[in-house]
C-alpha cells in the first residue's frame, strides 16, 4: 500500500508533533469549525478535529463538551476550553434516543446556547461490547447509548456526525449501530459504517475501533480514509524510548510500586530474558485453568507494536505492559505516547494514578480522528459550498 506523503501527518510530522511541549497556538481565523462533543473523555476527538481544521485554515471551536467523568470532562475543559460543559450522564440531557418527538423547552434552551453545529462528536461508553467483558458482552445497557447521538443530532441538526465505539458494538444483540443507521439516514444523512486499525495510521499499539460517519453532503468512505493516510507501522521504541531516565517529580511520569510479588514476577522476566511468563510463575488462579492470555504479565518488546493500551497499563496483570528495558511497568506518560497524545496535552486534572490510568486508557488516539477530520471537513456543506 502507499503512503500518501502530503499531510500526512500530525503538524507535518507525527514524531516531532508526540514530543511537542507547546501547544500549537490557533491562528487567528475567522472561519471555525463548530463542534458538540458528547462522551467526549479527554478529548481524543476533538483533538485530532482541531489539528485538521488548522491544517486546512479553520478555526475550533466546541460549543458543548459533555461527559460523567468529572475528571475527564476537567481534562477537556483544560485543553480545549468549551463554551458550555456538562458532567452528568449526557443521555439527560436529551429526550428519548431515536424518538422525533418535539424539542423539550429544555433541548431548545440548549440548542439555543449551542448554536449552529458543524459536527457532532462522540464515543459512547463501549465496555458493554467489548470482548473482554463476559458478563454483559453484547447486551448491556450501556450499549444503547448511542442512540443518543440520533436525538443530538435531531435536536442540533449537525451537516455531519462522527461516532465512535468498539469492533463488538457490530454484534449488538439489539442491532444498535444498524438502527442508528437507519434513523440517520431518515434524517437526510449519507452514513458508512467502518473498522479502522489504527497500527496502520501510525500509531504504535494494535488498536480496532469502529467509525459511523454521517454527513449530509458527500458520503465519506472509511475505507478510503484509511487508504490514504496509511502509514507503515511503527514500534514502542519509536514513542516512548526518549522517556527512559524522566524525571519522576510529576504524577504522569511517576513510577507505579509493584508489590513483591510482581516485583518478583518482573524480575523473573528479566533475569531469564524472557518476554512472556511461563504458567509455573503465575498466580494459581490464573495458572491452574486453561488461558489463553500469554500476554498478560508479558514484557514489551522495542521492535514491537504495543497491545491495546486500557487503563489497567499500570499493572501486570491487566496485559503486557512491562517496559522493555527498564523493571517496571509504563507510566502515564509512555501510556499517553502510545495512545498518540502529544506532550502538550494536559492530564495534570486527575490528582491520583488511578484517575490519570481511566482518562488515557479510555481515550481515543487522536491521530485517527484526525485522518477522518481531513477528509471530512472538505466534505461539510458550510466549507464546499
């Protein structure tokens, strides 16, 4: 596959935008993109959204962030500075999901403070589908959450929508995504449904999500966005290699303490050169009963992609995620650079590593919503017309 070299990359070039300590400042542009961020995190989205409309001299602005983590919703507040924010569950904020009912006084209210809308943003809470929740995979609740995208954009009538969830959230068992679907489409969108693979956007972890994106201009093909920003795949080295010897003073480079039992395990690891615990070395209730998580309590390897960073990258037992060189585990930090957050961005809201571990594990690598953005915002009808 090819690489497409012109804009390719974050601020012309991804590594030097990774290790960037200045956040970009705006130029002052009169035309700005409008957006509405719901379940919006750190802002993932709207971070790899504000890039690509700098890159293609428009201005960004977010006329509502809305989130239930406090500290998530802080942390957007802290990078991007919304017009109006809400940290609550965002579904009250609208009226039944797929429901054409009339605007509440309450939804005109808010429509009004918003204003007009370019895009709708949002990455619905996604645990209910993942493949590793064998509890409620597939049907829970959670799950119907996307649906409130469809009132959003019923109430805020956005040109285009883009929503993001786990690969699993194809298999729902009520049909969600096909639903939303087919009520955007009523609505006047053109909608494509669509896996993006991350690892082959450049970002250095093995990471599938899914995308609907919806626009009422030209319909804007996933695939084909994933074909023009393809980037051959890069390795833990290349994010994180220059974070060896931090300085250890803030909370984001700290490192976790292991108890010493993992201190052990850890050791085990590299005084044998190995990548991968053997079973006699783990713990019984995870070695007496057949498994196929080899990964868990692995070692990184440099020359390697990483796997998924989730906000247990702190612990050994949630995955491999022990440094390659060094006898811990990842900080916050190396987390954020293989989730393709820039050093720049600011997580200094979550006071605790508990806190800092959901907001980056749980966010949206930007460099995704950034290749959609470039390709979509030429597609909008305010900036083609």
């Amino acid at each position: 596959m090819q690489k497409n070299k012109e804009h390719l990359e974050m601020l012309g070039n991804d590594k030097h935008f990774l290790l960037n300590k200045k956040k970009p400042e705006s130029m002052l542009l009169k035309d700005k993109l409008r957006a509405v961020d719901l379940f919006s995190g750190c802002g993932g989205i709207s971070l790899g959204f504000s890039l690509a409309a700098q890159d293609l001299d428009y201005g960004f602005d977010v006329r509502l962030a809305a989130d239930f983590d406090q500290y998530a919703l802080e942390c957007f507040r802290d990078n991007f500075e919304p017009k109006l924010s809400f940290q609550d569950d965002v579904s009250s904020l609208f009226e039944s999901g797929f429901s054409k009912q009339p605007l509440s006084d309450a939804e005109k209210k808010l429509k009004n403070e918003v204003g007009s809308v370019d895009v709708l943003l949002g990455g619905p809470p996604c645990q209910g589908h993942s493949d590793l929740n064998n509890y409620t995979r597939r049907s829970d609740p959670k799950n119907e959450l996307m649906s409130v995208m469809v009132r959003a954009a019923y109430v805020f009538e956005p040109n285009a929508i883009v929503i993001e969830n786990v690969v699993g959230a194809l298999n729902d068992k009520k049909g969600v995504v096909k639903a939303v679907q087919s009520s955007l489409e009523e609505l006047g969108y053109q909608v494509d449904i669509g896996i993006v693979d991350f690892s082959q956007l450049g970002v250095p972890q093995s990471r599938k999500r899914m995308f609907l994106i919806a626009n009422k201009g030209k319909k804007v093909c996933i695939d084909d966005i994933s074909k023009q920003f393809y980037c051959p795949e890069r390795t833990i080295e290349w994010a994180i290699q220059d974070l060896m010897g931090s300085d250890r003073t803030l909370l984001i480079d700290k490192v976790s303490g292991s108890q010493p039992q993992t201190k052990k395990r850890i050791d085990y690891l590299f005084d044998n050169g190995l990548h991968d615990l053997p079973n006699e070395q783990r713990p019984a209730c995870h070695r007496d009963k057949k498994h196929s998580y080899n990964s868990v309590y692995g070692r990184l390897k440099w020359g390697e992609q990483c796997q998924t960073i989730t906000s247990g990258f702190y612990c050994m037992c949630m995955g491999r995620y022990v440094h390659p060189e060094e006898r811990r585990t990842l900080t916050a930090h190396e987390a954020a650079r293989l989730q393709f957050f820039p050093d720049f961005f600011d997580f200094s809201s979550a006071k605790t590593r508990t806190k800092l571990a959901q907001i980056i594990g749980n966010a949206v690598p930007p460099k995704g919503a950034y290749a959609i953005a470039r390709v979509l915002i030429p597609a909008i009808k305010r900036f083609n017309s």
